[in-house]
C-alpha cells in the first residue's frame, strides 16, 4: 500500500457475519480492501454470547412480541475491539438519515464502527452507554442493520482517495451538490430512431457543462423538488 494514501478503518459488529463476507469480497470494496485503501473488521458478536449456545438475546422485560438483543455480548464484543477513539454507531430506523453529507464526513474521519442490531432491537442501555450515535438508512423495517452496514460502508468507501479509478467521478454524482444526476448518454449515437442530444456530441465543452447543470436541475425540480 502506498503510505501517502488515507486509510479507513471500519468495525461491524454482527450476529451473522457471513452476510458480509461475498459483497465486501467483489467489484470497489473487494478491490479497495485488497489495495489497503480501506479496512472493515467484521466482528461476531456471539463470540461473546451467554451460555452453551452463545446466547445474544432474551425475552423483554414488561411482555411483548419478540426477543430484545441483550447488553452484555454487545459491550464485550465492542470493548474486545479495542475501537480507540473511532465513534460507534447502531443502526437504527429511529437514527440520523444517512445521506451523501454523512457519508463524506465519515469519510473524511479515521474510521467508524457500525452496530448491526436484530430481532426486535438493543437493550436500551446500549442506545445510552454504548453507542456514540444511530444511523438510518430510510423509513422502514430490515430484518437486521447488516444490509444497512453495507450501504454505509459502500458509500463511505468510495469517497476515500483511490478507491474510485477517476476522482472526479465523485463530484458529478447525485447528491454531490444536492441535485439528482444529469441524464448519460453513450454510444451509440442513434439507438432505434432515439438520439443522444446534438450539445453531448458537439465537443463544446462549455456548453456541455451548462447543458448538463440544466438537466440536473430539471431533473431534480422534477422528481425531488425537496432537494431544491
């Protein structure tokens, strides 16, 4: 690894850590891990169950549907990794809305770790102690954050230098400046009587670059005006 080059470092804590194992291993994140752009450490947290069985959960207190995540093989297998100074995040549909804005400031950080909760949640006592805050991907109900981790991690990921071959493709992106991405084009030209517009193809620069700001807004007043 070039040592001139960020590294990232990200700590996911889960029950079921081969549900990590296959997207962290292909296309930017296995490339990125196998340059030592970024690092994640998946930590299973039945390691530090109760019991014969590993035991990670139990009935609520007060009756209910469900079992609740119990706070002592959570706090061992966090205090077991050893975090330093990194923050610690659960995710949590009731969390901070993850979005490009926090995805470039955990970027921008040494690293993270991520809390993958299950079943009918954490023991609230890991919500006040443990954790330094929650992070939710959107408005509805996973059966687990582990499909959350890896959005947050991919997202992150590619915002740190290197791991995308062209860095600028970062700056056009949607979101990159609260506007949805213009429409692409490629080849070929003409596709079943439908063009690609005359400005893509015209080699002015200038007026490509004022073409596609104007698509974006458009686009964007169109179908996600909130942004505007």
């Amino acid at each position: 690894m070039d040592p001139r080059l960020p590294r990232l470092r990200v700590d996911v804590f889960t029950v079921l850590p081969e549900y990590l194992v296959a997207p962290l291993s292909v296309s930017i994140l296995g490339r990125a891990l196998a340059r030592g752009l970024i690092q994640v450490q998946v930590h299973d947290i039945r390691v530090h169950g109760e019991g014969r069985h590993r035991a990670v959960d139990d009935a609520p207190f007060g009756g209910g549907p469900g079992m609740v995540m119990m706070p002592g093989p959570l706090f061992a297998s966090v205090e077991a990794a050893s975090l330093g100074p990194r923050p610690l995040y659960l995710l949590d549909p009731a969390g901070r809305r993850f979005d490009q804005a926090l995805a470039r400031e955990l970027a921008e950080g040494e690293g993270f770790g991520l809390l993958c909760g299950r079943y009918e949640g954490v023991d609230e006592r890991v919500r006040q102690h443990l954790v330094d805050g929650e992070i939710s991907v959107g408005d509805y109900v996973l059966a687990g954050g582990e499909a959350a981790a890896l959005v947050v991690v991919e997202a992150v990921a590619r915002l740190v230098t290197g791991v995308l071959g062209n860095e600028e493709s970062t700056a056009w992106e949607t979101f990159s400046d609260s506007l949805l991405e213009y429409p692409q084009y490629t080849r070929p030209a003409e596709f079943r009587g439908w063009d690609v517009p005359e400005v893509l193809r015209s080699g002015d620069h200038a007026a490509i670059e004022r073409w596609r700001r104007e698509q974006a807004i458009a686009r964007t007043r169109s179908r996600r005006p909130d942004l505007l």
